[in-house]
C-alpha cells in the first residue's frame, strides 16, 4: 500500500506515529520528507515560462491554434505520426 499525507510539521505528534504503526503493522517503511511547492508559483518564476504559459491561456480562451481529437484512437494516430 503506498500513502501520502500531508501534514504540517507542527501537527506532527505521537499519535500520528502511532497511526502509522496500525495502518503499516509488521511491514517495513520508507519515510521520504519534504517542502510542499505550490506548482503554479514554481511554474510563475521564471520569466520565459511564465509567458509561454499566459500564451497558452489566451489561445485557450480564443481558440487559437486549438485541435480536436474525438477518440484515443485519433490522439494516437496524431501522436504516431
């Protein structure tokens, strides 16, 4: 069973631990530890990205450029060459 939480450090406490034990009993774990990001900043700063990105909204929003595809089988066939 794979399971991510999402907690905040200062949320952290013998309970969740205990937890964890009960839903993980008698199996070894792989505790990984990081910063949440919010995507859509990351994505935001850099300059250039953050452009092509406001491009893209505004060909959504006009429908610029825009290619519809009505099957898995089309999508392929496109993506396949």
């Amino acid at each position: 069973m794979n399971t991510i939480f999402q907690i905040n450090a200062d949320e952290l406490d013998g309970k969740f631990l205990d937890t964890l034990k009960k839903l993980f009993k008698n199996k070894k774990l792989v505790i990984s530890v990081m910063e949440d990001t919010d995507e859509t900043a990351y994505l935001l700063q850099s300059e250039s990205n953050s452009q092509r990105l406001f491009n893209a909204l505004e060909e959504i929003k006009t429908k610029k450029d825009l290619m519809i595809v009505n099957s898995v089988e089309e999508l392929e066939a496109l993506v396949n060459g």
